[in-house]
C-alpha cells in the first residue's frame, strides 16, 4: 500500500490547514488505496479568530492543532523520512504559506521551517513526487525555486503569481477544479480555494491532483 | 434551492465536531445542489490537546472554533430558524454529546442546550427533516424521545445504545456506512465514526443520510 504523507500547518483556514482542502486530501488519498500518513511541524503560530477574522494575540501549538484535523493520529515533521513515504500532499490554509514558510510575509524572500524543507528536499532528490494545494505551492516554490525552476499554479492571482515566478519557479494560470503537473519535478498543484467558489469545485481539482500524483508514484 | 442548517459545535473530535464528518457533511449537501448554513450556540466547551486527548483545563468558545470549519460562515443558533430551512443535520463528535447536549455526561438524564431544543422541536413540530451522524442522534433522542419514540442508530455499541433507548428513543443497530431512517418522524441517522474503520467508510454512509435527508424535504 502506498504512504503519501499529508503536511499539516494547524487547523483552520487563516491561521493553519484549510480544513476542508485536508479532509478532501485524506478523502481521496483514502479513496485511492492509498494510507495517509500525518505530519506537521512542532512550532508555534499566531492564533485567528475564524468568526472575526482577526488575530487575538494568542499563540496556538501547530502540532497539537493539526492532530484535530488528523484525529490525533499526526506526527513531528522532524520525523518524516522521504525514504518512508512514496509522495507527500500540502493542503492550503494560510498556515501553509505563514507557518511551514514565511511566503505569507515576505512573498519570495521567504524561507521554509527547515524540517518542512528538509523533506521537501529529500523527496525532490529521491524522485518522488510532491503534491501541492491552494497557496501550499509557496512551500515548494522556496524551496525548490532557485533549484529546480518547477512549473506551478496557485490559479491566477497577478500578485500571487508574481511573487511565486520571483523565486525562481514558472508559475501557470490554472481554473479552480483543474490542476498543473510537472513531469520533470513530479509536482503537482491546484488552486483550491485560492479559485474555488464551492467546496465542491475544491473537491474536484484536489481529487485530480491526488490521482495525478499517485499516479507519478514509481 | 433548498437551505439545510447544519449544527456545528466546535472543531474537533474530542471537544468539537468531528471534523471529517463536518466537512464530509458540507460537501454532500454541496454535491446534492442544495445550501449548506452552518449554526453553532455561541456558548463555552472544554479544551481538548487533540495529540494528547486530555482536557487541558482552558475554555474555548464553540461558536468561535465552529467558524474554522464554516470558513466564518456561522450563526448564533439563537437565530437559526425552521421556518427558513428544509431540514437540518448534525454531525458528530463529542462536541455533539458535551456542547449541544449534556448525554455525554449524563447519558439519557442528560439535557438539550436550549437554543438547539427550540431549534430541533421546530422541525419536527414543522414536519422537516432531521439528520443526526454518529454521536449526535443523542441530541434527537434527548429532545424528542419522550414525546415521539423516534427510531435512531448510533452503530451497534450495547452501553450507548442502551442509553439512546433509556430517553424513550428506539435504539437499531447499524453498520458503519448505511443509514436508519424513521419515516414517521423525518429522522435519518448514520454511525460514521462511532464504528467506521476510515474516511471513505464514514464518507459512504454521510452521502446517504444526506440524500435521504434530502429525498425526505417535501
């Protein structure tokens, strides 16, 4: 049975993982046969409150968080091995772009948590695909942009778009139920949320992209 | 289009809802064409660490932890209304037994959270459905038991089961991914992860108790 390792970021969609874009990963990665497998750093973010939208000034635990999505079952990314795990998925969320790295902040000068690009890095160099939803192709464009020049989407946001082509990586325009692979880099990525207008529309291009990264597993 | 409420009552299987039940319940309505509006009580629970499953001593507010799930799109339940929904349907978790109810506590002694008794009494007093999945059919059996004997499943466990049937509920037991729909009353019910071994277990059986949730609208 495939591994496909799942990237958390904390739970919910200004502060952590965009909850729906998870469960819709798990859902398909379930569908497909294959297992699951939770990670997510063990660092702490700024906590959101999701009914203002407004940051409270309080600090949430992106570990403990992501095991509401993971149903407990998430481990520390530090311990995640591409030697044990056949492609790992980001889901979207602000906490993709703000937690795993500092996109959210600094656009294309950001860095990634080094555990996250530690993984990143090691999937990349043992061939093994990486799967990318809604802003979490940030993660992939720093780490990989100077590199590897990856072809990525994150739908079609100028600003957005910009900032991931100025880290070196090709960004392309793609509508919210569709997806972008790059065979060469085995990256896959679709715009979710970024584009989305219903969690239906989300649904289908992350199942497509799901499948399409199974789907470059060797 | 048809408008289903959609009674949330936190994020988390512990402490909240059941997150995949949530947002396996959204996308079926979605998927059905109809409108999910998402409602919580705006009152507090007791935190959960989701790595640890102990209670941590602090306070979260349902409502609040609710909106990561809606995306910020949830109500007061205060303001929830049976007049302007075709039906209602409550995932579960054990937010559904401790937030909405007291049956986590108390068992079939326990009570409904006003705001949600009002809300459920509506619907049945109206003749619209009632969707309940996993642990919260405890919420349908507490506030209707007595005065209608509803038939309800919350999988096939003897002490729980026991306890729906002690509220005056008829308790029938159910696999993981089928239904119980008592026609008299309008009420579906689906264990989900009261016995589902996965997502797509839980998956099969929320897509149709939101059909049959749906078929029942007149």
């Amino acid at each position: 049975m495939k591994k496909i390792g799942v990237v958390l970021s904390g739970c919910g969609v200004r502060d952590g993982s965009e909850i729906h874009e998870a469960v819709l990963t798990l859902l398909a990665i379930d569908r497909s046969g294959a297992k699951a497998v939770c990670f997510a750093p063990d660092i702490d973010c700024d906590e959101v409150n999701h009914l203002t939208m407004q940051e409270t000034g309080a600090k949430r635990k992106v570990l403990v968080e992501s095991a509401r999505i993971a149903r407990g079952e998430v481990s520390d990314i530090r311990n995640a091995k591409a030697s044990e795990l056949d492609a790992v998925v980001f889901p979207g969320g602000f906490g993709a772009a703000k937690n795993l790295c500092s996109f959210g902040q600094k656009g294309a000068d950001g860095v990634v948590q080094p555990d996250v690009l530690r993984l990143v890095k090691e999937m990349a160099a043992a061939k093994k695909p990486i799967c990318a939803i809604c802003i979490a192709p940030s993660v992939v464009a720093l780490a990989l942009g100077k590199e590897l020049s990856p072809r990525l989407t994150i739908g079609n946001d100028p600003g957005t778009a910009g900032a991931i082509s100025a880290t070196g990586s090709k960004h392309v325009d793609c509508a919210a139920d569709d997806i972008v692979v790059d065979r060469d880099h085995l990256i896959v990525s679709t715009p979710a949320y970024m584009l989305a207008g219903s969690i239906s529309e989300a649904a289908r291009g992350i199942e497509k992209a799901v499948q399409a990264t199974l789907e470059l597993v060797k």
